[in-house]
C-alpha cells in the first residue's frame, strides 16, 4: 500500500474520517469553487474504465513539466522494474535532464533492459522538445507541440504504472511489443524513428483530452496563478519543484510550487463528499510527513481541479486549524497521525521518515 491507499483503505483513512471533525468545511468551500465551471469531459460517449486513471497520470506529467523540467524518476523506475531499463541507462537518463548531479555508481544489477536505447532516445527528445515549445511556465502556444508532448506523457504514465503497480498496464506493454524493431544503442536514426512510432501509438482520444486540459490550465489564468504563487519568476525558470518525496517509495507528491504544495485531480464531479475528504486528507499527511524535517518548507496547500481550470489553495495553519476543528489541538493530532504513520509506513516499506536522514530522494 501506500499514503492513498491507506487514506482511501486502511488504518490511516479511518483516524483521519474519526479525528478531523472539520472536515465537512473544507469540501464545501472546495464544492463551492468549482460552481460554475464546467468541466473538460472526454471526447466521444464511451471511455474504458482506465481511462480515467491514464487521464490523472498523464495531466499530471504535463502540470509538472509546467512547473519545472524535472526527471520523472517514478515513470522511469517503473520502466526498470518492468524490465525495459537497465540501471546503467536509469542512471544515465536521470542526469540528462537540467540540474541532476551525477548520481554516481550504479546500486543496481546492471543488466540490460529490453528498450534501453529507445528510453535513452525518448528521454533527450522530450528535453530538447521541453526546451524549444514549453519552458517552465508556459503551454505550448503550437497545438502540434501540445500534441506531442502529450503522447510523451501518455508513455511516462505508462511505465509509471508499473512502479505503482509492478506491472505494465496492456496499452503501453501492447505499445511496447508492436514496434517493429528493438533499436541498437548505436543507430540514432533508427532508434529516434522508434520513439515516434511509440508516441504514435496514443490513443487519439486521449491526445485530444489532454491537449484540452492542457489549454484550460491556461486559459482559465490558473497558470498565471502558478506564476505567482512562485513569485512570478522570468519566462522558462521553474516555479517550484515536481515529485517531492514525502516517505521513500511510500509517499510522494504532485508539485511544489513556492511554498505551497499542490495536487492535480482529473474528476469530472465533486459531488462524493468522501473522494474529496480523501483529496483533504492526503494533502494534510504530505504537509505532516513534511513537518518532521521541514525539508519542503509548506506553507500553503492546495488543488488543482484541472477539468474546472480551478485552483483553490489555503494557508497550511488554516487548512490544519479548520480540519482538526478543537482550538489548540493541531499538535497533539499531528503527533498522534504521524505516530500511526511510522507504523504502517514501517510495516509496508520499512523506511523512516522522522529524521532528515531518512527524507533524501531515493531513486532506486
């Protein structure tokens, strides 16, 4: 399991629906800020049941490319698991993108993956990409552009999958199987020509969602909101960080975004009181887990509904204040839902989180 999963199904959802008597307050301001706007809805009458899943994953890769061009180390780690990564190129990868430091020698077996030469080709493809038609703090202004990098997205969401999951989801490993040839490290021509074929395989219709999405980021001026909460920095510098790590493996983020975490949801309706409380209480674990170190320096939390093109954030001492509901009691319940969270963090993944030590990213 892991923080959602224990919010949604285990001990730590039932303390939260038991301990925070507040919050009925904050779904209703939260129901209240999307009145009146009405949501991106897929194309077309019938999507699959993972449909609305690969939609969240994927959005969510293309926010966080908006705030910041970051690795998106769970997709790549779900291609190592699945084999298709050896931890020679994981490590490479990694450091291609801006900023990354050279993450030394290799922790893992260093065999092969299945499509080490085409994960090598995709990732300085989508950085050159990211580089020329969406910095930091821009959506493309070329449809095509947007177009492109949502199938990238779709792709990372894709291997995401199986870090989450320990497997492929049938698209991308079906994707996967249907190129018609396995790329040679040394032939670039080849092996760029099979990344396009890959990206080729989105389905259509979730291009076309995602590239709407995307455009409702925009033209609802939220994006312009993101550029503030970061204190409005120059076009192309990050407004934040993407993928902070809470518990490693355990319990990790969307963005960070100044000193306001936020989470992306793709939900069409926020009509289920107990989804949205969920959302609230997830929100606050990340901001409690973080507290223990400050390593994040939270402040202000908030969502993004991104189907609304609304964005709704609350001051952390608020937001804690409102859904504990006692006055003077956010200490004792903090300590008391991180005393719960050492334990069933430390019986899923056996990682400590209440030192520093314990907070660096681990990405392998």
């Amino acid at each position: 399991m892991s923080l959602t999963s224990q919010l949604h199904y285990g001990a730590l959802g039932a303390w939260c629906a038991a301990s925070l008597a507040g919050t009925a307050t904050l779904v209703d301001e939260l129901q209240a800020a999307a009145v009146g706007h009405s949501p991106v809805r897929p194309p077309g009458d019938v999507v699959d049941r993972d449909h609305w899943a690969t939609i969240g994953g994927a959005f969510g890769h293309r926010l966080a490319f908006a705030v910041a061009h970051q690795p998106p180390y769970a997709a790549y780690l779900g291609a190592a698991c699945a084999g298709l990564l050896g931890g020679s190129t994981l490590h490479r990868v990694l450091t291609r993108w801006p900023g990354v430091p050279d993450l030394g020698a290799d922790p893992l077996d260093d065999q092969p993956g299945t499509a080490d030469a085409l994960i090598d080709s995709f990732t300085d493809q989508l950085i050159d990409y990211l580089a020329e038609h969406a910095v930091p703090g821009v959506i493309a202004t070329i449809r095509r552009a947007e177009e492109i990098l949502a199938r990238a997205c779709w792709v990372l969401t894709g291997w995401e999958h199986a870090y989450r999951s320990g497997a492929l989801p049938p698209a991308i490993a079906r994707a996967h199987e249907e190129l018609p040839w396995t790329p040679a490290q040394d032939d670039a021509e080849t092996t760029r020509a099979t990344v396009d074929l890959l990206l080729l395989k989105t389905p259509g219709h979730l291009t076309q969602e995602l590239v709407t999405l995307a455009g409702r980021l925009h033209a609802s001026g939220c994006l312009d909101q993101l550029r503030a909460l970061a204190g409005n920095p120059p076009t192309g510098v990050a407004l934040g960080l993407t993928q902070p790590v809470f518990v490693p493996h355990w319990a990790d983020g969307d963005v960070i975004v100044g000193d306001t975490l936020l989470d992306v949801k793709t939900v069409i309706s926020l009509r289920d009181r107990d989804q949205v409380a969920r959302w609230l209480y997830q929100l606050l674990g990340y901001a409690w887990l973080d507290s223990t170190a400050d390593l994040y320096g939270i402040r202000n939390v908030g969502l993004y509904l991104a189907r609304h093109g609304v964005l709704v954030t609350w001051p952390l001492d608020y937001f804690e204040r409102t859904l504990v509901h006692i006055p003077g009691c956010v200490p004792p319940a903090r300590r008391e839902f991180l005393s719960h969270a050492v334990d069933v963090s430390a019986l899923e993944c056996a990682v400590r989180f209440d030192t520093p030590a314990a907070r660096t990213r681990n990405t392998v």
